[in-house]
C-alpha cells in the first residue's frame, strides 16, 4: 500500500511539473512564441525543400542536377547566414533585432515562392525567393533559441527546468518538419494537370500563403510581446548550486558564485547561443579538469606508508 501511494504521489508531482511547463509557456510571451518561431523555421525549410524538385520539374524542366544545384546554394547562404548573425552580435546587435529582421525576410522569401513559382519563368526569378528565405534562416534559428534561453533562465518557476523546456522547444521544430512535406504535397502543390487548368498557371495553390502568413503572424506576436529586459538581482555573495554544479568539488576548484536571482548575461556565452542555428538540445556538461599530478603523488605517498 505504501509502495502505491509512492507511485501516485511520484505521478501526481511528475504531472503538476509538466502543468506548470505548459503554463509558463502559454504565459509568458517570451517563452511561448519561440516555439512558433521554431515550428515556422522547420515548416519553411521543409516548404523549399519538399516544393522544389516537383514545381522546378514542371515550370523550367529542371532536372536533379540543378535542382542540387540551388539545395547547395542555399546550404552556402545560410552558412554565410550563420557567420553574419555572429558578426553582428559580436559587435552588439541584439537577439530580439536579429530575429524580427528574420521573420520579415523569412515571410518576404515564402510569399515569392507563391508569386513567382509560376509555368514559364525565368530561371533566376525562379531562385530568387528560395534564396532570399535561405539567407533568413540563420537569423530564426540561432537568436531565436538565445532570447528563449534567456527567457527560461530568468522565469524562477523554471529553475531546474532548462532541459526541459530545451526539449520541449525541439520537439516543437519537429512537428513542423514532419508535418510540412505532407501539407504542402496535399494541400498546396499543384499537379501538371491543375496548373495546365489554372489561370494564373502558378505551382501553389493559395493555400501555400499559410506559410508567408505564418511568419508575419509570428513577427508581429514577437513585436507586440516587446523585447525582453531580464533585470538580475545585485548584492548577493551566496554560491548557489546549478544544473551543472559537481555534489563534490574537485581539489582547487571553486563553485561559481551567482545571485540570488539570475546570473548577468555573458557576453561569449551569448554569442556562442546565438551561433547555433539548428542544435537539438543546448548541453549542459560541465568538463571538470582532473589533476593526475597531484593523484600520482598522493598514490605514492600511500604506498610508502603500506610499506612502512
């Protein structure tokens, strides 16, 4: 009996955490739309992707080949993409710019791809918006997951959460990848025969604007919701133990003393967040440096004494 009451009560409280997950996520603003932003940067890669080789087929005749040569196009954008988001925090553009600047080109990028993916286009007005939103994607994916980070960390319901709630966020880009291709081939691209009998001869059908429309939605949730200002409480000398504070402290090694509140933003470490474009889960090892000096010795100093 008392082995049942543990399980419940042990259910009760795994259920009131998910609960108070879910609140804060629906919330606070902060929290809440960047998983949208991370739902639309998957659901518009996988737009590009899953929409290009079958309305490139049609509208140009284009084979596999050029197809793969846009793909790769748009791998160097968005590595360009990442360098350029780096830059510009380096030198102290904020997140919550870097992502709004984002989600309009992101929006603009989608909304060519129904208005110029048409029958009988030329080649480069073809590309044209896949390059535009692949060059927009380096600005969602790093700052984005860096404000929500941020958001998390200074949330004090979420203390001991942060691996959580990182979960949560990529689970969210997953749904939008796997749901994507199937909308879009279903719902959204058009076959040869319904683009021959159209009259705007175009490879999308207006459904394909949920995607534009989407990220104009999220641009103006994240402009109403304001950029963040996570104050941290001063005048506490208190170390406080975190996720990835060791229960025993290695020989000379000391814990990092933090506020009572949240810790004050590192400028590297921000600008480390900020260069992840599509990382699954932030890590949070803590690499603990082992002086074997020092252990040879007290391992000689033992055997000396056995055998005196």
């Amino acid at each position: 009996v008392e082995a049942d009451d543990d399980d419940d009560t042990e259910g009760n409280k795994n259920d009131s955490e998910w609960l108070l997950m879910f609140k804060c996520i629906i919330r606070n603003p902060h929290i809440g739309v960047p998983f949208l932003t991370i739902f639309a940067f998957n659901f518009n890669w996988q737009f590009i992707e899953t929409g290009l080789a079958p309305a490139s087929m049609d509208a140009l005749g284009w084979n596999p080949t050029q197809v793969s040569w846009v793909l790769g196009a748009m791998a160097v954008l968005v590595f360009t993409g990442m360098i350029f988001v780096h830059k510009l925090s380096s030198s102290g553009v904020s997140d919550y710019k870097l992502l709004n600047w984002g989600l309009l080109t992101n929006a603009t990028g989608c909304l060519g791809l129904y208005l110029l993916w048409y029958r009988g286009v030329k080649g480069w007005e073809f590309a044209s918006p896949v390059y535009v939103a692949a060059g927009s994607f380096a600005f969602l994916g790093g700052p984005n997951r860096s404000l929500f980070s941020a958001a998390v960390d200074a949330t004090p319901e979420l203390a001991g959460y942060s691996g959580s709630m990182q979960a949560l966020l990529s689970m969210s880009s997953s749904i939008g990848g796997f749901t994507a291709p199937s909308m879009i081939t279903h719902y959204c691209l058009r076959t040869p025969e319904e683009v021959s009998a159209s009259n705007d001869r175009r490879e999308f059908t207006p459904l394909a604007l949920f995607s534009p429309a989407l990220g104009l939605f999220i641009f103006l949730a994240t402009y109403l919701a304001g950029e963040p200002n996570h104050k941290t409480v001063e005048g506490s000398d208190d170390e406080t133990p975190i996720e990835t504070t060791p229960l025993v402290p290695m020989p000379g090694q000391k814990l990092r003393r933090r506020s009572l509140g949240r810790h004050a933003p590192c400028p590297k470490r921000e600008i480390g967040r900020r260069a992840s474009v599509r990382a699954s889960i932030t890590s949070t090892m803590t690499f603990i440096p082992l002086d074997f000096d020092d252990d040879d010795e007290e391992t000689d100093s033992d055997n000396d004494t056995d055998k005196l």
